[in-house]
C-alpha cells in the first residue's frame, strides 16, 4: 500500500485522478491508519489472536472490572479499582464478544489505535511532504508498539492516545486556520473528558492546549473569542463526565465514584511532598524513564532540533511552544505521583513524530541527492534509471527499518506458549468441575484467574493494589478476613519461586481452612513465581461429569 501511495504521488496524472478527491484520499488514509494498526498490534499486542493469553496484572483488573460493570456490578461501590470508567467499558465491551480472553479487547484496540494513526497522518501533513507522511507514519506506529513502554498491550495510557492525538493536530490546525471554530473547542474539550474518564492525570495536554490558545487569542486582542473559546472547550469537556456521572448517580454510586477514582488516586500516593520536591520527581522519573530506550530518546531529541534549531522548519512560534509546553505539562501529571512504570511514558512516545519526520526528512534530502546515473555509469552499470526509484528506496528502508523495531518487541517470545503454559487456564479447568465456586484473588493484583475462569469476584476488594497498608489498611485487612473465615470457595496466591520448600510449606500452613489443588511455576515480566490454587477445605460441590 505504501509503495502504490508513492508512486501515486510521483505520477501527478493519477494523483489528480484517483488522490485528489478528498473523500477518496480520506478513505485511502483511514484504510491505510486501520491495516498498519491491526498488523503492528497484531503482533506486538498480547490482546491479539496470535497470542494465547495476557498475562499482565493491569490488564486482568481492567477486565474483570469492565465484565462486571456490564452486567450490572457497580464498579467503585462494588468492586474497589482506581482507573476510570471509561477503560472499564471498554473492556466490558470486549469482555461480551469473547468472554475468557482478551481478543475482544484487542477489536477496540485497533480501532483506537486506528483512531490515533489517522491523527498523527493528519499532523504530519501539516508540517511536511505529503509524499513522506505515510513513511513516517508506519515508522513512528511501529516504534511505538514495539518500545519497552507499549509493555503487553491495552493500557489506560494506550486507550488515550487517539484522543492525545486528536488534540496534537487539532493545536497545529487551529492556530493555523486561525479562525474561531466552536466544533474544534468542543470537540477538543470532549477529548480531555474522555481522557479524565480513562485516566486523568493525562489531562495535561489538554490544558496546556486551552491555556496556550486562551493566550494566544489575548495577545491577538481576541478577548471575548478568548473568554468564550475556555466555555465552549468547558462544556465539551464535561460531557463525556457529565454522562458517567449520571450513570453513577442512577445507580446510587456517585459519592463512591468520587472518592475512590478521584480523591484516593491523589491522595494514596506522593501527596505529601511540596511543590519543589514534586517538580524534583517530575525531573528525576521522566530522565529515568527516558534512559531505557536510546531510540526515543533519539527522536525525541531530534524533533527539538528540528523544531528550535533547523531553520528550514516552518512550524509558527505558537506551535513551536505547544509543542514543549504540552510534552512538559503530559509527563508532568504522569510522574506527579512519585511513582515510575514502563507504560507510564507511553503517551509521551507519541511525541517521537517529529524528531522521525525529520529524520524521514534529511534521509530522502539525502537520497534525492544523489546523482543516481553518474555513479551508474562509473560501474558501467545498463540500467534505465528513473527517479520514482529514490522513492522505493526511502519505501524500501522505512519498511526494513519498521520490521527491525516490531522484531524488537519484549512481546514476541510469548507468542508460541499455548493455554498448557498458564496456570491461568490450568487452575480456571481445576475450578469448572465444581458449582459456582467463588474466587479470591488472594494478596496480588489481579493474576488473571477471574479472566480465564469466567467468574465475577463476590468481595469488593477483589485483588490488592499498590497502595500501602498504611494508606488503606481495610484492602488486606477484608481479604484477611474471609480468609480466615473461609469465605472464598477457592484462593490463588503467588509466592516467589526462589523461597525453600519449607518456607512455602510454612506459608501455605497459614491457610488452615483451605488446602492445594494445584500448583504451577510461571514467569512473569522475567520473574519466576509459583502460583497455588487452594480450596476450601469444605466446599465439594462436584458438578456430575458426563
């Protein structure tokens, strides 16, 4: 597709004719921003179909929240989880088309994915060659699904990107347009409520996109465009809150909804450091982060020189200054909490767009430069040159270069493992001879066990998150309970693989109502564990096996 697009855009005639249309030009590039996101997920996503199953812990808690809330589990009240509901919706929708994986998900997340493709094309032809933007756009997809960041596949911070896109572009094309748009500010402003309703310590860009354009709109003397422009982007923001909200308050579980994703999120963690002290985190987290991968660290360096120190670059001086200011305001919100995780940078990555147009860019100076038929005819070479061959080139090292990066992905090894090498499936077999047993995932964030067993967690502390005791000391102390009261038919507990037989056989002593049916040593993010499933030892509800 790429290499039909470049010769279109050599062959004038057929450009006219076939991409100059914008439908069609906008139905090629939707075609395209779909294929190039379904074959780079495909195989850099854990969600895909050429994977078994997704092991990660975030992931299993976003599905077993979302499965609930679809069929009528109040997340918040009912089930105690910190990410927003907008993620949880998404997969409870993914969750009703295959109900024990993840390949339900993995539909959404190409069509988000797709989403964000189509924007970043869209900002690209912006600022550069419309002959270039596709090349670029199928390296930059690949390196960002393929970096250590993207880890397994489907986090808050990856269902956020087409709306961080979305907002990218629309900066460049208001500024530049420059003209009073209400559909842009609401539409922007609903964007930022879509992303408070996933995970809004991402709303950094966003505001940054208001505050920027409310002054910009001041300096042109603009006061009352500037003043209405903040209402219109408002009100688009509170739409997408304002329906949750209602949601929530129907169904008596709005003060829950507010405590728990709002006020527990900004208080359980770092909230106790002063303003000087954060901005040290902020630093500190976002160098650390940076430093595990050369390559973005690379690009995002090139797209600086790009944008302050080449002077061919014809980015205004407003966009030049959205463009630091929003990836300082992002990485802000995200590393506030004091906290570092690979995915946490993954919005952040998006931002590699303009360091790799510009590489795209010197390359194919570089090969264009070149006097093709001198050097031929130095070798004595009969070959009939033409100059749509410089574009193959440039088609031919995108592609290389793509291929090189998703090879790289942490992701690929898992892919040959079949539902024998998860103790997932083998313990969700275990539990489905018996009646409708009831499950605690017992002291870990959620393993994955609700997942593959198809079984809705029956305690509002259904897993342990990374919050100290200290902070909420009822999250261990209620999981403590019902054990000991052997509430939970069944229990899966991980423990480190390197402890002695005798340390785990003290552990497990620990669970006297309860005794092994199974157990498995399992890797996870390059750790060994040893997982058991225990049941209580009264619960022999045996379904009759035909």
């Amino acid at each position: 597709m790429v290499a039909i697009y470049g010769a279109y855009m050599e062959k004038s005639d057929i450009k006219r004719s076939i991409l100059s249309s914008p439908t069609k030009k906008t139905v090629f590039s939707w075609v395209f921003c779909f294929i190039l996101a379904f074959f780079t997920l495909l195989i850099c996503s854990k969600n895909s179909f050429l994977y078994v199953f997704n092991d990660w812990v975030d992931a299993n808690c976003f599905f077993t929240v979302g499965k609930s809330m679809v069929h009528g589990i109040l997340p918040y009240k009912e089930l105690f989880e910190q990410k927003g509901p907008l993620l949880f919706l998404i997969y409870g929708l993914g969750s009703l088309i295959t109900p024990t994986s993840f390949h339900g998900v993995f539909i959404f997340e190409v069509l988000s994915f797709t989403v964000f493709n189509y924007y970043i094309l869209k900002l690209l032809n912006e600022f550069i060659s419309s002959k270039y933007s596709l090349l670029t756009l199928l390296i930059v997809d690949a390196l960002i699904v393929s970096r250590i960041y993207f880890v397994q596949g489907g986090s808050a911070e990856e269902f956020c990107l087409p709306y961080l896109a979305y907002s990218l572009y629309w900066f460049f094309k208001y500024t530049t347009d420059d003209k009073y748009n209400r559909y842009a500010l609401f539409m922007n402003g609903m964007m930022a409520g879509i992303i408070v309703m996933i995970k809004y310590n991402l709303i950094g860009l966003s505001f940054i996109w208001m505050a920027l354009l409310f002054f910009y709109q001041l300096k042109n003397k603009r006061i009352k465009e500037a003043f209405t422009s903040c209402v219109w982007f408002v009100m688009g923001m509170l739409t997408p809150i304002a329906l949750f909200s209602i949601y929530f308050l129907i169904n008596d579980g709005f003060s829950e909804f507010i405590n728990v994703y709002f006020i527990v999120n900004a208080t359980a963690y770092n909230a106790q450091l002063v303003l000087n002290s954060k901005i040290i985190t902020i630093g500190f987290s976002l160098e650390k982060m940076l430093s595990m991968d050369i390559i973005t660290q690379i690009l995002l360096g090139l797209g600086i020189i790009s944008i302050y120190f080449d002077k061919s670059n014809k980015m205004s001086k407003v966009n030049k200054i959205f463009v630091v200011s929003s990836f300082v305001m992002l990485c802000a919100g995200i590393f506030i909490g004091g906290r570092r995780y690979n995915y946490y940078l993954l919005p952040a990555t998006m931002f590699i767009v303009f360091g790799t147009s510009y590489l795209v860019d010197l390359v194919s100076k570089l090969v264009n430069s070149i006097d093709v038929k001198k050097l031929i005819s130095k070798f004595h070479f009969n070959f009939n040159y033409k100059p749509i061959y410089a574009t193959y080139a440039l088609i031919a090292i995108a592609l290389v270069g793509t291929g090189i990066a998703l090879h790289s992905s942490s992701n690929l090894k898992f892919m040959s493992k079949t539902k024998k090498d998860y103790f997932q499936y083998t313990f969700a077999e275990d539990m489905s001879k018996y009646n409708n047993p009831t499950l605690l995932n017992y002291g870990w964030l959620d393993l994955g066990l609700y997942t593959t067993s198809g079984i809705y967690p029956s305690m509002k502390f259904f897993h342990v998150l990374n919050i100290s005791d200290e902070q909420m000391p009822e999250i261990r102390g209620t999981q403590n309970l019902a054990v000991a009261e052997g509430k939970p038919n069944f229990l899966v507990l991980r423990m480190d693989y390197d402890l002695t037989m005798d340390e785990k056989a003290a552990e497990l002593a620990k669970y006297a109502k309860y005794e092994v049916v199974d157990t498995k040593d399992q890797e996870f993010e390059g750790n060994m564990n040893t997982y058991y499933l225990l049941k209580e030892k009264e619960y022999n509800r045996v379904l009759a096996q035909e």
